[in-house]
C-alpha cells in the first residue's frame, strides 16, 4: 500500500534561485541540474536571467537562474518574491572575491522576500585542487568569509564541481528539503 500511495503523490511545486557573482559555474551547474552532464562549450554570461524547469526528488523546481551583476539589484525583489529555496554558487578557487560575494550575498538574504528561505552555497571549482591546478577556499573558510554564522537563515555549504557533477545534486537535494 504504501509504494502504490507514494507512487501516486503528485510531485510539490517550488521556486528556486541561483545566483552568485559572474564566472562562478551558475550555468555550468545548472547544466548538471537539467542534463546530467559537463557542458560542451564554455557558457555565456548570463546578462538578464534563465528560466528552466526540472523535476527531480519529488519536486517540480521552476528554476531562475539570475545573472550576477549588481547593477540589476532593483529586479531581483521579482525573482526572489515566493522563492523556496536559494542557490548561492561561490567559485572557491578565486579568494579574491569572497568579500564581493559576501556582500552580494547579504544584500540578497536582506531581501524581506528572503526571511526563512533555505539557503545552499555550492563552493565550486573543489575539483581544480584535486588536479593541482590550483588551491581552493576550505568549506570552514567560505563559511567565515561569507559571514554565515550570523545569519538567520538554514543554510548549508556543498563543496561541487562543475566539470565532474560531484556534490550538485546531493546539495539540490537538500535545498528542497522540506519544502
């Protein structure tokens, strides 16, 4: 009875957000999330956003994923408005720009369409150390320096790759959680 009852549960509706600063991996992850795969060809930097829906763990997920320039400030309360879940993708290969994410993303958390939406970070890039190609930010380094001990939102860091699929969709899994 009960594989009869849970085969026959519709799918949830949610909204998730992906965004993070340019050349983070938004699309190549996102490409993870719909194909299963590495893309092909570098992607494009996302100027406006991309709209793409996918059903995985139960859930129908309308995905935005919004570009990462912060001269669009004044659009994102449209995309963020009844979002479920959010997806911050940090490249943890480029130290550089913690601070800017940081920032970019405690603008994003104030958004009182925000209050009480999970939030994962996906630290990209992990895979450059494994090839020594260069050295990347720890999980505990990221979490410092995105400042996420004192927010008051459920929050969790996924270390991932990009090019090899490891940890997206153990971290997609948890951004649906609960929903």
């Amino acid at each position: 009875m009960g594989i009869l009852y849970s085969s026959c549960v519709p799918n949830r509706d949610c909204k998730i957000v992906i965004m993070g600063l340019e050349g983070g991996g938004k699309t190549s992850i996102i490409n993870w999330m719909r194909e299963g795969k590495a893309l092909e060809e570098p992607p494009q930097v996302t100027y406006s956003f991309n709209y793409f829906e996918c059903s995985k763990f139960g859930y129908n997920m309308k995905m935005f994923d919004i570009g990462g320039t912060d001269r669009k400030t004044t659009f994102w309360r449209h995309f963020l408005s009844g979002a479920h879940g959010l997806i911050y993708v940090v490249d943890s290969s480029n130290f550089t720009r913690l601070s800017e994410a940081r920032e970019q993303l405690h603008k994003i958390l104030g958004f009182e369409a925000m209050h009480g939406v999970r939030t994962l970070i996906l630290a990209n890039k992990m895979d450059l150390q494994d090839r020594k190609i260069c050295q990347v930010a720890s999980v505990e380094l990221i979490r410092k320096e995105l400042g996420l001990d004192n927010s008051f939102h459920q929050w969790c860091i996924e270390p991932c790759s990009a090019v090899t699929g490891e940890g997206i969709m153990t971290g997609l899994r948890w951004a649906v959680q609960g929903v």
